[in-house]
C-alpha cells in the first residue's frame, strides 16, 4: 500500500498528488513514470513523475480527471493509500548539453516539465520554457516555472494575454524569427503535441515527444501500447515514452487511443452511479481566489 501524502487541485480537473513510495523516488529520472492501481478491481494507470524526492521518499504526479481510473484516484483524500505503484518505468529522458533547449508543456504535462528543466539546466543548456492553456485558470506552477526556466513565455488559447495562441504558434513565431533552437522537449495531450511537432518540422529542430497510449502491463510483453515511430512499431513502455514527434504516425496514435471509448463511458457511469458518495471528494474546481480546495 502507498500512502498519499499531499493532494492539492492545481487547475479545473488538474489534481497534483504526492504519495510515500521511498524505492521509486530513489531511481527515478526526468521522463520515467509509474503505473498505479487505485485497489484491486483498478486498472493500470499509468502517470508521468513530476518530481520525487529521495530523502523524504515521496514522488509527485499531476493528473487529469479524464475516466474511471482518474476519477477513483481523484475521490482519495490526503492519508489513503492506493493498492500498487510500480516504477520507475520507461526510457529515462536523454539529457545532455544540447545549447538552446525549448521545453514546451501544458496541461498535465507541465507536471513532468519540472523535473526535465531541471536536469536541462545541470547539464548546462539554456531553456526556454513555453507554457499553454486555455485561460490563466488553467496554467499552474508558473512561478516555479519562470525560477527553473531562462525564459517563459506563457500563451493562452483564448488570447486573453500579450502572447495569444498556443505553444505550437509561439515555437513557428520564435524559430520563424530567427531564434536558435537545438532541441524541444513536449509534454502535454496527444494534439498539442503533434502540431508543436508540426510547427518545428520545417526547421528541421529534433522535437521529442513522451507519448501517453493505452498500457496494459507496462513491461514490454502485451503489446497494448504499440506506436509507429519511423515505420517500426515500437512499445512507449520500454522503448519510450520519449519518441521523435516528426517520425510518429499521429493517425494510428490517436485512433488507437480512441478504441475503447464506448467501455470506458459505461464504465464510468456505473461507478460514478455506484460510487455517488466518494464524487463529493473528488473536488476539481479551485475556488475564485486562486487557493484550492483540497
Ligand atoms: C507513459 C504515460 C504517462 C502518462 N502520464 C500522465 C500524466 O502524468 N497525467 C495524466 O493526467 N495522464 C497521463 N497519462 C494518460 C493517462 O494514463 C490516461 O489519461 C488515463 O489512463 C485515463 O484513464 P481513465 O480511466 O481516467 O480514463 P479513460 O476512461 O481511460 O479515458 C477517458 C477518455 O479520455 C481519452 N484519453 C485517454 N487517455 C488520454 C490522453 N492521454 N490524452 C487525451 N485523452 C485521453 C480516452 O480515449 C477516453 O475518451 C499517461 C499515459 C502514459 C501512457
Ligand atoms: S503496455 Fe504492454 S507492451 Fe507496453
């Protein structure tokens, strides 16, 4: 059992979570996650590590509350426990002194941004950080952000700031510009990265993605979360998450991600109907005055 030590919404429906889990926090490195099962008729859940600290023996993740899954962890109040967290799974994030390194993120994926900034910044790059979301209530840890990062730039799709738009119209902007780039680093949903890909495609800037598809076991056998990255079909669990986003076939990605929209629908509405009495913990707005209710 893993005991949840810190639970605070950060954006509608965005829930930061910390849990005691002192063997992952000792291994752990930027672009590596866990899969977590709420109890034992959970799923496999997996979620990016969005930072961890050795000596406390805790990791963090950001979540969205999309389905079944998300909505269980979410009605967990601070000191339950969640049955299995396994990790540190996947292909650490390759780091190395690349010179000037954009780190685009929004949503959830600002979440595991925070852990690559900095292994960016120790290895000596320069980053510049371009956060996105819909409006100012949906974008979260900026000041931790612009502390990390040389330069953040933060563009809300609803234009209601100097910098309209979305990441990938800032990246075509800055590199159209003239601005260096020598590497990005995407984290976010499956669209927002597939045109950040497209927009840095014509410059030719290697722009790696951490692909989020449907996982079973996690460990390479069933085959669940296979991805077509250069014509090869490669597995996001071993040989990722981290992948070229100029070379993945979006197309399979995203419809592969949508195959079983009909099962999970049903099943959220049957446990949402059985489990009316946990939906008042789940609590994914924060109040007006920017504080979270928790
Ligand atoms: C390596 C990896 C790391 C991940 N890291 C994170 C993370 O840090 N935070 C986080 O919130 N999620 C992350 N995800 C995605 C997360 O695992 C799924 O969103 C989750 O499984 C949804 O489960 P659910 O039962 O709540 O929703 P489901 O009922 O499974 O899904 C509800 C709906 O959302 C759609 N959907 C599912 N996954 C996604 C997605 N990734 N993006 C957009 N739509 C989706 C489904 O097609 C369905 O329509 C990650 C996935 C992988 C593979
Ligand atoms: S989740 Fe089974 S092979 Fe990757």
């Amino acid at each position: 059992m893993y005991r949840i030590c810190e639970k605070e919404v950060l954006a509608p429906n965005i829930i930061h979570m910390r849990f005691e889990a002192p063997r992952i926090a000792e291994a752990a490195r930027p672009g590596q996650f866990l899969i977590l099962r709420v109890d034992d008729r959970g799923e496999r859940l997996p979620l990016s590590l969005a930072g961890w600290d050795p000596e406390l023996g805790t990791v963090d993740v950001v979540f969205y509350v999309l389905g079944t899954s998300t909505m269980k962890l979410a009605s967990l109040k601070v000191g339950d426990n969640v049955l299995n967290l396994a990790g540190p799974l996947g292909e650490p994030t390759e780091v190395s002194r690349f010179g000037e390194v954009i780190c685009a993120c929004g949503c959830f994926g600002i979440g595991p941004t925070i852990p690559l900034i900095k292994a960016l910044k120790d290895a000596g790059n320069r980053v510049v950080t371009v956060v996105e979301g819909r409006g100012r209530s949906f974008i979260f840890w900026e000041e931790r952000l612009r502390d990390l990062s040389d330069e953040l730039h933060v563009v809300f799709g609803d234009g209601s700031c100097s910098e309209p738009g979305w990441a990938n119209k800032f990246i075509s902007r800055y590199l159209e510009e003239g601005n260096r780039a020598d590497r990005i680093f995407v984290h976010g949903c499956p669209f927002m990265m597939m045109v950040v890909s497209e927009a840095s495609r014509p410059f030719g800037v290697k722009t790696v993605v951490s692909l989020t598809p449907l996982m079973v076991d996690g460990t390479g056998m069933c085959g669940a979360c296979r991805v077509e990255v250069g014509g090869e079909t490669r597995f996001a669990c071993v040989d990722g998450p981290d992948f070229d986003g100029h070379l993945v076939n979006w197309r399979t990605l995203t419809n592969r991600m949508r195959q079983l929209v009909d099962e999970e629908d049903l099943s959220q509405r049957l446990w949402e109907r059985r489990n009316w009495h946990r939906l008042v913990h789940i609590q994914t707005n924060c109040n007006t005055n920017g504080r979270c209710y928790r």
